[in-house]
C-alpha cells in the first residue's frame, strides 16, 4: 500500500475553508485517495474518493494533482461540527483500510 | 442510506466473562465486514474482516480464538470477546460495504466501548 503524510494537526477559523494536505508520492496507479474523519467517541465516516480526477461531494472536494502524488481535502465552509480527525489513506480498492496517524482539524468560532 | 448500527453502545464488564457485539447493515446488504479495535489516543487497527457464510480473516496478532466472529447473514456480524482481560478494554468499532450496490467505500457503525474490570 502506498504511504501517506499528513500534518499531524491544523487549526481553521469557522466559516472559512479548510484546505488539508496528503502527500502520497508513492502511490499506484491503480490505487484511490480516500477520506475519511473521526470525531471523537464516534465510528469512522466516509467522506470523498477520487483515482485521478477532481471530485466533490456535498461534503467536500477532493483536488489530486496531474502527478497524483499528493491531493488536498477541501471543506468549503467549516463548522464547529468539522472538528475531528481527517484520514488519507490510499487503497486499491478501500478493502482492509489501514488508517494512519490522520490530521486533527480543530475549527475555532 | 448506508447505514451502520452496533450493539451495545458501551458495556462493563467482569474479568473472564465473555461479551458479544453486534453490528448491523440497516439499509443495505453487507457482503464484507470489518472488525477495527482503537485504543485511547491512537489511531484504529483492523482485526478481522469477514465475508458472509465464510470464517473471518484475522489480520497477523489478532488471537482467532479469543475474537469470535461470526457473519451467518447479510447484514448481521458478531464479534464476541471470550474470557475477556482488562487490557481488552477498547473501542470496537464495525464498518460494511455495500458491494451489491457497486460502492467500495466502507461504512462504519458507532462504535462499543467495552470496559473490563
């Protein structure tokens, strides 16, 4: 599976967009960027996907460049109820997930 | 749609007892189901994944014999610790994917935080 680094934590102001990083320079060319978040106590939540192309959703966009080696999550609008942690993780197919350290994103009224 | 249930929510239970958690695929028909287990202040790691009418597929550390899991229908998955410890003391968390529908992308259930004292 293709690695990937993300900041360890990043602060937005509410009602801004949050603009969050992966770096996944070792990735296949057959292998999704997928995203997922945690808030606290609660089970994971799927968020976007994307092989090559630039994707959005109502929740978010997903922007992957040409090179496909890094991409950004982009949440348009945050709210107080973003706060939480934000996993890239990169999978062929998202069989057997395998979830890093994740950002986490504390949006501040 | 793609909805996730697990039960119970919490539990506390006695050291050596044994305790079931089920997950359920509400609206859809789970073929896969994965079994994660998070510690406090760390990130989740896969247990087991399981097929329906197949034995899980326990990923390497994972004791098959103290994490039963059973799948025996579309959209119910159990995951039973035997004679529990207190270092079992975790959030065990389910997801399903909805590969009926085409959808690779996995949903996840709330979650059961078991405490054994």
């Amino acid at each position: 599976d293709a690695k990937t680094t993300q900041p360890p934590s990043m602060d937005c102001a509410e009602g801004r967009a949050a603009n969050l990083p992966c770096n996944h320079s070792t990735i296949s060319g057959n292998e999704y960027v997928y995203w997922y978040r945690q808030i606290h106590s609660q089970g994971p939540q799927y968020i976007i996907h994307g092989l090559k192309n630039n994707e959005t959703n109502e929740m978010a966009s997903l922007i992957i460049t040409e090179d496909r080696k890094s991409s950004t999550l982009i949440l348009p609008h945050a709210t107080l109820r973003d706060t939480a942690v934000y996993y890239c993780i990169v999978r062929v197919n998202d069989y057997k997930l395998s979830f890093g350290a994740g950002t986490t994103v504390t949006v501040r009224a | 749609g793609a909805v996730v249930s697990q039960h119970p929510s919490w539990v506390i239970c006695k050291s050596g007892t044994s305790v079931k958690i089920e997950c359920r695929s509400l609206d859809f028909q789970a073929t896969t189901m994965f079994w994660y287990r998070q510690f406090p202040k760390q990130s989740l790691m896969l247990m087991a994944t399981s097929n329906e009418g197949s034995k899980a597929t326990y990923e390497q550390g994972v004791e098959k014999d103290k994490f039963l899991i059973n799948h025996a229908s579309l959209t119910l998955s159990t995951l039973t610790v035997t004679s529990a410890h207190p270092e079992d003391s975790s959030f065990y968390i389910c997801s399903a994917r909805d590969l009926l529908a085409g959808r690779y992308e996995q949903y996840f259930g709330p979650g059961t935080r078991l405490t054994v004292t």
